[in-house]
C-alpha cells in the first residue's frame, strides 16, 4: 500500500491549489483521513480531516477556506485551499487510515489488514 500526496506548489496570496492524497496497492480502501501542516519551527498540525461517511472538521483558521472531499471510487481524498495567506505556507502531508488485502505466503490465503499510513509531504508556499 502507497499514500502520495500532490499538488503544492507556489501560489501568491488569495490564490488556490488543490492537494491530492492518492492510495494505492491491491484491494485497498481508504477509511478515515487528515490533512496535516509542518511549518518551519512548528509542530505538525491537523488542519481538515474527513470520515469514512464523508463528515468533515476543520480547524479554526481554515474554516471557509478550505474544503476536504473524497472520491472513495479512486481511494482519494482533496484538500481545496482558497483564499490562501502567507501563514498557510507549510509542508502539507496526509494521513489515512486503509484497509487493505495481502495473499498470506504461509496459508496461502487473503488476509484482511487495517493500518495507518503517512504520505510524503508536498510544499505549498504563499507569497504576500
């Protein structure tokens, strides 16, 4: 099973990108996710996050202006940034919880796993 994140990149001020988190590997599904952010000198931050029946939360400073949404038929999940500011400059990494399959090579069966996967970060910056 892989997670990749995409879609950072720079952007000026009021501007938008979308980011992409993207599961992939035999049999998966993706279950609950979270868009994290790391700036320079900060901890890691969750900043929007979607379930598996596709409720979401935000934090505070991305309230209605940014959006999580999920195509469950490709295993994807977006993060719609608008408005962005300078403060949203960050390292943006996404975190999901997958089911997946795996053919056992002792029994020679499937075996159902739940894990918790990281993507790789993608760097948005907004210049003022």
């Amino acid at each position: 099973v892989q997670l990749q994140a995409s879609g950072g990149g720079l952007v000026q001020a009021g501007g938008s990108l979308r980011l992409t988190c993207a599961a992939s590997g035999s049999r998966v599904s993706i279950n609950a996710v979270g868009w994290y952010r790391q700036a320079p000198g900060r901890e890691r931050e969750l900043v929007a996050a979607i379930s598996s029946d596709g409720s979401t939360n935000y934090e505070d400073s991305v309230k209605g202006r940014f959006t999580i949404s999920r195509d469950n038929a490709k295993n994807t999940v977006y993060l719609q940034m608008n408005s962005l500011k300078p403060e949203d400059t960050a390292v943006y990494y996404c975190n999901a919880e997958i089911d997946s399959t795996y053919l056992s090579s002792t029994t020679y069966e499937w075996v159902a796993q739940r894990a918790d996967y990281w993507g790789q970060g993608t760097l948005v910056t907004v210049s003022s």
